[in-house]
C-alpha cells in the first residue's frame, strides 16, 4: 500500500493522474492528513493498517486533484 501523510504537491498529483480519486482520512490527534490511491484499499482497511481506532480519526472522502486536496485541507484548516 502506498500511503502519504500530509501529502505534497508532487505526491498528490502523481496519485491523482488521469483523475484516478485519491482517499483521505484526518488523523485526530496529530492533525495530519492521511492520502492513498483510491484503488489500494478503503478507509477501514488503511485505518487497520495503520492500527487506529474508528475514534482517532474522521474519513475525509476522496480527492481526484491537487486542487481537491487544498480545498479539503482549507476547509478542515490544517
């Protein structure tokens, strides 16, 4: 699996070619943004990867651009 925490430009645009969706999910007590490629795997299975509880992080949905990402991470103001 590939994931990216606070992923950067570069990360997001790479994942995100084609308009292949990228997911996201926000880590509560870091604050940090958690991205894969939308084909790798489903928020629960990262969350399991990962070993965090439904109660330590919230399910951001998915982005298909860089643009999508900024505007997510704007809005949840990180």
């Amino acid at each position: 699996m590939t994931i990216y925490r606070n992923p950067t430009e570069a990360e997001v645009a790479d994942a995100t070619r084609g308009g292949r969706p990228m997911r996201m999910l926000l880590e509560r007590e870091t604050g940090d943004v958690i991205a894969w490629p939308a084909e790798e795997g489903l928020h629960a299975d990262i969350m399991r990867e990962l070993n965090l509880s439904e109660d330590a992080a919230d399910n951001l949905g998915s982005v298909r651009s860089y643009e999508d990402y900024k505007r997510l991470v704007d809005w949840v103001g990180r």
